[in-house]
C-alpha cells in the first residue's frame, strides 16, 4: 500500500496567500492550488500550515478525490 508521500513547493505568495504546487511522490500527480497562509506569524508557521495541507492534499489523492489531470484535456478539442 502506497503512503502518498506529498511535498510542496511554494509559487508565490501575496496578499496573505500562498500558490502552492503538491507533488505526490507514489503517483506523481501534482495539484496546485491556493493557501490562505494571512494568520500566520512567520516563515515557521507558513510551513507548519502547508505540511497541514499536503497532509489533506495525500488523503484526497490516496481516497481518488485528486486524480492526475485527463490527458484528452490536455490535447484541446478539435474543432
């Protein structure tokens, strides 16, 4: 059984919020999103409140609730 070891990378940060890329190292799925990071007190609680994440961020993947992205979207529609 595979753990879904999730590490994160932090894109940016603005206005209290942090664009966050989570990288599951079992499946290599990455999924991106936003982290309201505004009450935190410094860099040190900023991770504390990302790992808090990408710990959800693994259960959702290992439960199918965050999937690798559709190839077929990738490739566009044909028109």
């Amino acid at each position: 059984m595979t753990d879904h070891s999730v590490t994160f990378k932090t894109n940016s940060t603005s206005n209290g919020v942090a664009e966050v890329a989570f990288t599951c190292g079992d499946t290599g799925i990455v999924h991106t999103r936003s982290v309201n990071v505004h009450d935190c007190a410094d860099a040190d609680a900023v991770t504390v409140r990302l790992s808090e994440v990408a710990m959800g961020v693994a259960h959702k993947i290992k439960v199918g609730a965050i999937t690798a992205p559709d190839e077929s979207e990738d490739a566009g529609s044909p028109e």
